[in-house]
C-alpha cells in the first residue's frame, strides 16, 4: 500500500523531449521497486523499407523508432536489486555512499548514523529476498495498468545479476538474496500470460569494477572483451522484438 498523500514522481526525460516519466516506489519486504512509467506523446514515425546499419553513430542515429514502440505510449521500465533494501535516495545508493560522496551528501551521513562501521554494501545482498514476488500477479497488473512493453534491470551499475550468471563471482540473484531467477521468471511470466513486449536492461559498466576504474582512467579508450554480457542472453530471446 503507498503511504497518505502518496503522489508519483513526474518529471521529463532528460534526452526525449517527447516523454515524461513517472516514478512510482512499491514497498516489498522492506524494499522497494521503482516503477517507472514512461508516456509518449504523440509523433508520427513511417518505416518505407528495411535498411542495414553499419557499427558507427552516423549509421545507428538514422535507424528509425519502431513503429511498435510510437503507437505503445505506455510502458514500465523497472529498477529492482540489492539497491531496494536501504531504498534510500536512488538506485544510485552505493555509489553516491562510496563513490561520489559530495553529490549527495544525506547518503554517507545516513549510512553513518544508521549502520555499523564496517557494514559493506554487500551485506545487504542477504535481506533482499524478494519472498512476496509473484511474477503473474506483476504480469496481470502490467496488463490492467494499460501497459504495451515492460523492461526489467537484468543488471545495475551494481553489478548485481537478477539471473544466475556464472561470471558474477556469486554475485546474482540465485547465490545470494532472493536464491531466484527474477528474470526468468518474470520473463515466464510475461510471455505464458500477456502480449506484452519485454525487453531487458543490462549495464556493462560496474562502477567498482576494476576493469571499469581502470577503463575510466584512460578516458574509456581501453576495449576489454567481456563474458557477462553474453551469459545474459539466454534471457534476452526477447529483446528482438523490443529492438524490431
């Protein structure tokens, strides 16, 4: 249930002009979920023909927006991970605590204040459980709420994997915390129940990554091949209907 008073989040999408976004934190558990909504104003996109794109941004900045996608208006984007248990300030959490300490300086002072001196980020990793989630009732609701697509955080700047990725280093979702395969499951879900669209958002980047503060170093001109990513795909079957 949200609190007395409760009111969304509404504010417009910094790069998209054409959308507004609202965001909705769910209690579960004592975590939190944030949902946000992204609306599309009307706009008028044609596809005439199928073109092939060639791997540099002259090329990719030409491919046109899905005609799917326009006639959506309605989608859910979700952020859900180890982030959702302090759900304190933003997805944002560890790095505004142990990275960038001066942007928001309430996140160290309410660590501080609240936990033990050599509590690590990780150790909330054990009290997100995610017991109460329900990957058909999720569904069901994204259908009534009037929704055309749903994206799920496969993987945050965390690093924190929602799928059994073997190159987590136990880092995912089925060694620690919820000992499920969120993805999966929602992904089950989505697919057996509705006709929704469903997509995946996944971050190479980690902010404390070694590979990443030494990438950031040279101004990100080192190219290290990464395996994460590709022990992501099983789940991703369905981000071709999102990118088509």
């Amino acid at each position: 249930d949200q609190p007395t008073n409760f009111a969304p989040i509404r504010y417009n999408h910094p790069s998209e002009p054409n959308v507004q976004t609202f965001s909705i934190m769910y209690g579960m558990t004592g975590c939190t979920v944030c949902v946000q909504l992204w609306i599309l104003s009307l706009c008028s996109v044609h596809f005439k023909n199928t073109f092939s794109y060639t791997p540099d941004w002259d090329s990719l900045d030409k491919r046109p927006l899905p005609r799917w996608y326009d006639e959506a208006k309605i989608g859910i984007f979700i952020h859900w991970s180890v982030f959702s248990v302090p759900s304190f300030e933003s997805e944002w959490f560890w790095w505004l605590w142990k990275g960038d300490t001066t942007r928001r300086p309430n996140v160290p002072a309410y660590m501080h204040e609240q936990f033990a001196p050599n509590f690590a980020y990780a150790d909330f990793a054990r009290e997100f459980r995610a017991e109460f989630f329900d990957p058909d009732q999720w569904a069901e609701l994204f259908v009534d709420a009037g929704a055309k697509y749903v994206v799920l955080t496969a993987k945050h700047h965390e690093g924190f994997c929602n799928w059994p990725s073997s190159t987590s280093w136990q880092w995912n979702s089925i060694d620690i915390g919820p000992r499920r395969d969120l993805v999966g499951d929602l992904t089950k879900s989505i697919r057996n129940r509705t006709s929704l669209r469903f997509g995946l958002y996944h971050s190479l980047f980690e902010w404390f990554n070694p590979l990443y503060l030494r990438d950031k170093s040279t101004n990100f001109t080192t190219k290290v091949r990464t395996v994460t990513i590709r022990s992501c795909h099983i789940h991703c079957i369905e981000m071709e209907s999102v990118c088509l």
